[in-house]
C-alpha cells in the first residue's frame, strides 16, 4: 500500500510539475497601466486595502456602417485603439499597414476587436470611413472605423492617454501620436505600442495572445 | 600621427560623399513616398497604389517626374486595379532631386534600364509647369 501510495503521490507531482510548465509558457503578467485610487474598506471588520484601476469609460461613436459603437459593443472583448484621420498625409497609412498586420493575423479570433478613432470627423464621414474600409477590404465586424462628436473624441483621446490635437502646421492638419493601445475585456489599458514600428507591432501582437485568453471578470 | 589622422579624416569624406543618384533617390524614396507607398513600394490596399512592378510607373514614366511634383487627381489603374486617393506634391523638390528619386523607382524598383538623364527630366518638368 505504501509503494502504490508513493507511486501515485509522484505522478501527480509529475503531472502538477508538467501543468506548471505547460502553463508558464503562455501566462506572461501585462500590468494595468492609467491612473489608479487605493480604497480602503472594512470587510467583517478587517481593513482591506483594495487598488482600484480606471476601467476606459462609456462613449457612443458611429462606425462607417452609421452603425452606434459603445463600450457595450466591445463587451468581453480585447480591443486594438488608435487615432488617426483618413486624409493624414504623414503617419497614418504605416498605421493602417500595421493595423492591417494585427487583422490579419487575428484572423479566426471573434473576441479581439480593432477600433480606429478619426480626429477628422468633419471629413471623415459615416460614408468617408465606409469607403476607406472598403480599401482596404475589411470587415465592419472585426475593424471599427469611427466618427462622432468632435469633443468627445478628442477627450476620448486624452481618457486613452493618447496625443491628439488639431494643429495647422502640420502636415494634413492634425498632430496626433501614432500609439497604438491594448485594451482587455474589463476595458483597462494593458500596453502602448508604436503603430509605426514593425517590432513594437510583434511584441504587440504577443502581448494580444496572452490578453486574449485571460477571463473577463467585469459585471 | 598626423599622416593617420588626415588618412582617416580622407577615409570618412570618401565614404560620406557616397554620392550616387541611386543613394539619393532611395533616400529621398524613404522620406518623402514611403509613408503612403510603403518600404518597397507594395502600396497599401486600394489607398496608394503600388510604385514597384507597376504597370502604371512603365506606361507613365515619362510624367513620373510631373506627377511627384505636381501631385495627381482622378482614377487610376494600376495593375488592374483602380485608385481614387489624391495625391498631393512635392514642389520642395528640385529639378536634381526629382531626377534621382525618378531614377531609383524606374530603376530599382521597376528594373527599367534606361532612367532619364536631368537634362530630359528638366523638359518633361517643363512641359508640365
């Protein structure tokens, strides 16, 4: 009985040891990156300390379907965000070759969503951005391309942390970052990347994979 | 000491006046058409339409000069495929520089083998003033 007992006690050390490495090899922690409040709170009369992160917040935008984008449409969704604007002689055309590389690449994954925000939305209309996805031959479902509100997208841009403003200096009109950022299925930030740059775009696209397969744990 | 440092000092000209039209044109490739045209000149999607292996840059290529520095509008083919973004110019561009840059997309990345000279350039600039 002894001998069984030991038996079976190592192979389950062995199979723990083998889950262990199975599962070290796809966990890479990403933080949560934005500002944060610690509360303090009194559970069963201890004092718990809690850090609470800023989850990105409501917005209503319009795709170039005219179709109503909200943070219920992304729900349990990972999402791809950047900024840019269609007539953007400078940036924004290596942005799309990259967002087009994350597209592709993410091709059979209904859970990551791709969200372009124009900070042109006087031009870019509903029908502006319908004809600009057309080009390059994407799906609504997959890749948003969206307009709205002026103030709100462009708070929306400050809200993700991201540089944008209108500047008649530059080139097209528009200054604005090239950033692209992860957001999870509970809506928090969880890595910049630069959209112009191929290996930045790579670690991205690693950092998508690991985000992907964590659990949603908003309500 | 002083016969090696004015040997290196010769060694960094010479290889800082790399100077060939073809150097010139990629760099200038680089700066002002890859961010639409992309690295190699595969264009991106419906948008920008390729520069390299295109049928359009063969059967313009004498108004390549004009089109980079007056920019284009309209419909185009390219390949088969038609493109309606317009293009805007480059008139910070000299008569020289536009020659190069000509030179490296007919040559290199269209493997045209007989690129114009400035002085041809200069005439199809002028032609379309």
């Amino acid at each position: 009985m002894g001998r069984r007992f030991w038996r079976s006690g190592i192979s389950a050390f062995g199979v723990l040891l083998f889950i262990q490495a199975c599962s070290n090899q796809t966990a890479k922690e990403l933080p949560v990156l934005g500002p944060y409040k610690v509360v303090d709170n009194i559970v069963d009369g201890r004092l718990i300390t809690d850090t609470l992160f800023t989850q990105i917040r409501p917005f209503i935008f319009y795709d170039q379907d005219g179709e109503e984008i909200t943070e219920k449409t992304i729900e349990g969704k990972v999402c791809v965000v950047d900024f840019f604007f269609t007539s953007c002689p400078t940036i924004c055309p290596k942005m799309k070759q990259q967002m087009l590389r994350i597209y592709d690449e993410f091709e059979n994954e209904p859970d990551l969503v791709l969200l372009s925000h124009s900070i042109d939305p006087k031009r870019d209309s509903v029908e502006r951005l319908h004809e600009f996805a057309q080009k390059l031959n994407v799906e609504v479902s997959r890749w948003h391309f969206m307009t709205g509100d002026r103030d709100s997208i462009y708070s929306m841009a400050k809200h993700y942390m991201i540089a944008a403003q209108k500047d008649d200096e530059a080139p097209g009109g528009f200054a604005h970052s090239g950033a692209f950022l992860l957001v999870d299925k509970n809506r928090q930030i969880r890595g910049i990347y630069d959209g112009v740059d191929p290996e930045s775009i790579d670690l991205m696209m690693d950092d998508i994979r690991s985000i992907l397969i964590e659990k949603s744990v908003l309500k | 000491m002083k016969f090696i440092a004015s040997f290196g000092l010769l060694l960094i000209t010479i290889t800082a006046c790399d100077y060939k039209p073809k150097n010139q044109g990629k760099s200038l490739y680089l700066k002002h058409c890859q961010s639409c045209h992309m690295e190699n000149g595969q264009g991106l999607g419906q948008l920008f339409p390729p520069v390299s292996n295109a049928d359009y840059v063969n059967i313009h290529s004498d108004e390549l000069a004009c089109i980079i520095r007056y920019g284009l509008e309209g419909e185009i083919t390219v390949n088969g495929v038609t493109y309606n973004e317009a293009m805007s110019g480059n008139r910070q561009l000299s008569d020289i520089e536009i020659a190069n840059l000509t030179y490296y997309i007919l040559k290199e990345l269209n493997d045209i083998e007989k690129p114009y000279s400035i002085a041809e350039i200069r005439l199809q600039l002028d032609r379309c003033k």
